[in-house]
C-alpha cells in the first residue's frame, strides 16, 4: 500500500507523533498522508483478523482463504491476514467473537445466511448481525441439486414423489441443520407433504462422498460443490434450488418452472466487522472490498463458481439483511421450524 509525504514544519513533529502513538494503541496504522482522499488511501489496520465460522475446509472457510489471496494477488492489501475458525454454535460463535471485539478496527468476518437462520432457530443464541457492523454484501450464490448419475430422480418432482412414497427412506446431506441447504429443503418438504432425513456433515467433501457412497441420496449446493464429479460423470444436477437458472448448469429447471411456489432463502456471502468500529478501519474495508470485487481474479473466480456479484456496502448491506431477516423468519414459519425468537 503506498504511502504519501509530505512536509510538515517542525512545531507539528510532537502532535503527529502523539497521534501515531495513539493510532497504535488501537492497533491501527496510518499512512504519511496531509489528508482528504489520499489519507484515507494511505490508511491500513495494522493486523486484520478474518473470522470463519467453519472449520478448515467448509464453504466460508475456503471463500475466505481464496478472498485473501486474490486480494494479495491484486495488490489491494500488503500482508497476509491470519484466518480464525470460530466455529461453535453454527455461527453464533463467530457473532459473539466479533460482539466481544467492540470498537476494534482488527477483526472482520465472513457471514452467509446460516447468521441469520442460527439467532432464529437456536436456543440461547443471543448475537445476530443487527449488533455487529455490516462492511459489504458481495455475492448471491445460486444452489443446485445434485444426485448419483444412476440415480433413478431425473427432476426435483421426482425425488419428492419418491420421498411421499416412502416417508423418511430418503436422505438429503448437507451442512449445519441451520444453513440454507437444509432450511430450503425442510420448506418444500412443507409445500409439499414429503418426508426425507438430513443428513450434517462440516466438510463439501464429506458431503459429495456420502452422495457417491449411496449414504445420502441428493444434495443441495453451489456448482462449484460439484463441479468435478460431474465433469467425471459420477454426479449430475436436476435442478436450481434458486429464483433465477444457474449460470453453470442453465439447464437445470428452477423450482419455479416445476410448479413450486415456496419462497425459498437465497444464500448470500458477506462481510461482518466489531461493533463501534472506528470509523477509518470501516472506510477501509468498504474500500478494498469495493475494489475487489471489479478484479480480474474475482470476475474469474464468480465465473468458475456460478456466483453472482452483489455489491452492497454499509447502510445498503445493513438494509439488506434486515429485509432478508424477515424473509427467513416467515421462512421458518412456513417450514415450522425456528424458536419464534
């Protein structure tokens, strides 16, 4: 990150250094700058903290790793930041890490909606994103439902017909029972009056093997979830679980298009921060997360993934998942699911 500057006479060396003293002692770091614009370029936390709340491996664990790396990549931060599992109570845990963090410019995190659903439907939960400080919104990521090749399921009406048929023989797998996976598939089987288990595993590729292993019989994900077994021919997708077509497998029919009326809960991936956060570290993060996102590597890296660039930052982010709070919450309702909270 380049910093600027700039000569000042020799009566203000004492102030500025009090300031630098004191930037410091909030663990932040400033740049030589005389101000305006060019301040806020120079400006940089001096160690950031990137929060998970998955274990090595899980979806947001491996988005923040990659984030990171195109972010050095392109240049837009300088150091490597260090990735900090949180992994207790399907999020709560990293909500209530980044609650105990007020006023830190240190520590950001990555949030899906599994943030929204957890203070919904668990017991105890306490934290949700209204307590904590939206930096930005960054992709919708559109979900698919993949079976075996072999599987006799050719749509979604196909596999729901089956699980009528057979009432609890047939399993979907999937991540925490409060992720969105789990929580769209417990909506339709409320639409529809089928009844199939779910089957939690932390890991995409604990999932995809109990898809191959016959333990499970179909899963919902992103098209990067399944990519390779498809292109190996093992798996094959029968449907988007989402409004809109999926930009990998455009083919594949909409929930919509097979006759379902349920609203089913988008799955979204953002940016989280302490609340109270100064508000330089704010602007900053706003800012390399703006620029991330109009990169070559993360154009490529949406295209590879079948994700949807949705940049929304600060007030914008906030109102967003307000609205998308309701919409889970009348969700949960419809599934008969939630703690009423």
């Amino acid at each position: 990150m380049s910093k600027h500057r700039v000569f000042r006479p020799a009566r203000t060396v004492l102030a500025c250094a009090l300031v630098t003293l004191l930037a410091a002692a909030c663990g932040l770091r400033t740049g030589n700058g005389g101000g305006g614009e060019g301040e806020a370029a120079a400006f940089e936390p001096a160690r950031t903290e990137f929060l998970v709340h998955t274990g090595p491996g899980g979806g947001s664990d491996v988005f923040v790793r990659d984030t990171i790396a195109m972010m050095r990549k392109e240049k837009i931060i300088t150091s490597n930041w260090p990735v900090r599992n949180q992994t207790a109570g399907e999020g709560a845990g990293a909500m209530s890490y980044l609650l105990s963090k007020k006023g830190s410019g240190d520590n950001i995190s990555a949030m899906t909606t599994t943030w929204l659903t957890t203070p919904l439907t668990i017991d105890g939960a306490t934290v949700s994103t209204a307590d904590l400080t939206p930096i930005a919104g960054l992709i919708i990521e559109p979900e698919v439902m993949a079976v075996p090749a072999d599987s006799p399921y050719g749509s979604l009406t196909d596999f729901v017909n089956a699980a009528k048929a057979r009432p609890g023989a047939l399993v979907q797998t999937g991540g925490s029972t409060t992720e969105v996976s789990a929580l769209n598939g417990a909506i339709l089987e409320a639409e529809t009056g089928a009844d199939w288990k779910f089957l939690s595993f932390e890991e995409v590729g604990q999932r995809i093997t109990a898809l191959l292993n016959g333990d499970a019989d179909m899963m919902f994900g992103s098209a990067q979830d399944f990519a390779a077994q498809v292109k190996a021919g093992k798996l094959k997708i029968i449907a988007s679980i989402s409004p809109n077509p999926s930009p990998v497998y455009p083919d594949a029919p909409t929930v919509k298009a097979q006759g379902y009326k349920s609203t089913l809960v988008p799955q979204v991936r953002g940016i989280m921060a302490p609340p109270e956060i100064p508000q330089q570290a704010r602007d900053y993060y706003q800012r390399v997360f703006s620029e991330l996102v109009k990169t070559e590597s993360w154009k490529q890296f949406a295209k590879e993934n079948g994700v949807v660039t949705q940049l929304l930052v600060g007030d914008q982010w906030g109102q967003y998942l307000a609205q998308q709070n309701a919409v889970v919450k009348k969700a949960l309702e419809t599934a008969d699911l939630g703690n009423g909270g």
